[in-house]
C-alpha cells in the first residue's frame, strides 16, 4: 500500500480507503463487515470512513467495533454531519447546534474519544458559513476533531469557506470528499483548481461509478441477481447510469482492460489515482476479497499511451 499527503497538511493516508455507505450496518451482516474491515487493515489501509446518516448511526457502530481493538494512532477515522438525524427542526444541517450535538452523538457510537476528519456531509445555504466554522474550530480546539473536511461543495463554495477561515483566524478546510470516476468528472474543470490553490485535498468516493467499472454489468438488460443494482435498497444510486450511452464507454474500457492484462476495477481506481491532488480513492466492499482486489490499485502507474486511449474511449 502506498500513502499520500492530505492536500498541504502532514496527514499522509493510504491511496486506497474504505467507507461504509449502504453497506455497514444495512446491507452486509455485521460479522462479514468486521471481517472486510480487518482484511483492509491487514493490506495496508489506514483512512476509514463513515458518517452519522448510515443507516442512522449504525454504520458508525460497526466500523467503531471492527476499529477498537486496534491502536488508535495507526489508523485515520473520518464522520460526517449534514443529513436528517430526526425529525425535529435543529436535527440537520450545519448549525452550530447541530454540529456540536452531532460528533458528540458520533464519537459514543464509535466509542472514540475524535476523530481524525470531520465533514460538512453537503452544504447548508441555511447557515452562514462563519458560524459551522467556528464550531468546527471549537471541535478541533477542544481534541474531538483534528482536520475539518467538505463533502460534494461547488468551487465556488469552497472559496467562501476559505475566505470566511482567513477573515475569522479559523482552521480551514483540508480536504474534500466529492464523487469522481471515469464516468463522472465535473471535479477536474474548478474543484481541483481551487483545491490546489487552498491547500485542499480530494478523497473522492464512487471511484468505481456504482460497480459499472468493475466489469460485473455488460448491458442494461444484463443485471447479476447478487448486485448492487439489483438490490432494491441500494439501486436509486446506480439505475442514471444503466443507459446505452454508458455502457458504450464501459465496454471500451473493458477492452482496454483486457488488452494490458489489468482488472478493470483496478484500471479505474489506477486512473483516478494519476491525480497529485487525489489523496485516496474510497472504496466499498461487501467482503474481504473486494478488497484484496482493489487494494492492487495502489502504486499503479499507468503509462501515457494507456491514458490517451482511455480518454479516447470516454470522448
């Protein structure tokens, strides 16, 4: 496993990461979770990630559990706070109540006393920034938190936020958790830029699109029973991407796949990896074989002429 530098910070966390979004706590039995936790661990995977919406807090519980009996310092844990967690008026978004509430909440679950990164999970326009800023900075002042992070924020936003730091004396925002895969890439034209610029680095999730870059689809008509998209749980996240148009894309990078010998899966996770400002690629994995896969991505380097015919193959 090789390991990256969090944006400008001194964090460094491993290429590959794994997360825990419709899987832990839902999906995957708990004991099957635990094991593919301790398999990531055994490879060389340092950055775990999570959030307080997972099935309502139960997904900290599992990725806590698995964790535990681990030393504390050897791994880097990251949680969220955004999203729903009730159905009263100050149960969500980025107020200083909310915020505050909602990594005490997270840390009991996860039975930690911080965690090493903490995310707005979205952006509130109900909030001025300068207030979640400073909350966040009281977190990271008092030891509960030691990085504060973004997740799926315009460029435009993120420039605020860093704006808003710089005005107040405030920790900034160091890293960013947007979505990012060959067939989703709307990161590369100003988020980057900006995160460049401020120091910021990307831990991007869905690298594999859903499954789609695995090689596990072929077709839209062509479901495997046991996947993701078959799952009725868990397909409202990859039926936009069920469509002709995409599999085109998907197809031809099967062949190049084949072509170099390489799995597909690992191609994919390669590819978003060629970026400097890409710290680590979030995977997901229902069992401790996806893993051992995956984690093959790592160090990786695709040559120039591979990387040409894969942007080819997305035109």
């Amino acid at each position: 496993m090789k390991y990256r530098r969090m944006g400008n910070t001194g964090l460094n966390v491993s290429e590959i990461s794994l997360g825990s979004w419709l899987t832990y706590g839902n999906a995957v039995e708990n004991e099957t979770a635990i094991k593919t936790i301790d398999k990531a661990y055994e490879l060389g995977i340092n950055f775990f990630d999570t959030a307080n919406v997972y099935n309502r807090g139960e997904a900290e519980k599992v990725v806590g559990e698995a964790l535990g009996k681990y030393e504390r310092s050897s791994y880097v844990l990251a949680t969220k706070v955004f999203f729903p967690m009730g159905d009263g008026p100050n149960d969500r978004g980025l107020s200083r109540k909310h915020v505050m509430e909602s990594a005490e909440a997270s840390l009991k679950r996860l039975k930690q006393d911080y965690v090493d990164i903490f995310y707005c999970h979205r952006y509130d326009p109900n909030t001025p920034v300068d207030e979640t800023l400073r909350a966040f900075d009281d977190l990271i002042r008092q030891g509960k938190v030691l990085y504060a992070g973004i997740s799926e924020w315009s460029a435009a936003q993120i420039e605020e936020a860093m704006r808003a730091a710089d005005k107040n004396l405030s920790n900034r925002f160091v890293v960013n958790q947007p979505q990012y895969s060959m067939l989703h890439r709307y990161i590369e034209a100003e988020v980057i830029p900006v995160s460049e610029r401020n120091g910021i680095g990307q831990v991007v999730f869905s690298p594999l699109a859903q499954g789609l870059l695995t090689g596990k689809y072929k077709s839209p008509g062509d479901i495997p029973s046991d996947s993701r998209a078959a799952n009725d749980k868990m397909n409202s996240f990859i039926k936009r991407w069920l469509n002709e148009a995409t599999f085109d894309k998907v197809n031809r990078i099967a062949a190049i796949s084949a072509k170099i010998g390489v799995p597909m899966a690992q191609l994919a996770l390669a590819w978003v990896l060629r970026l400097p400002n890409i710290a680590s690629a979030l995977i997901g994995a229902s069992r401790p074989a996806q893993v051992e896969e995956n984690c093959k991505a790592s160090g990786y380097a695709l040559t120039q002429d591979i990387l040409d015919e894969i942007e080819a193959a997305l035109e």
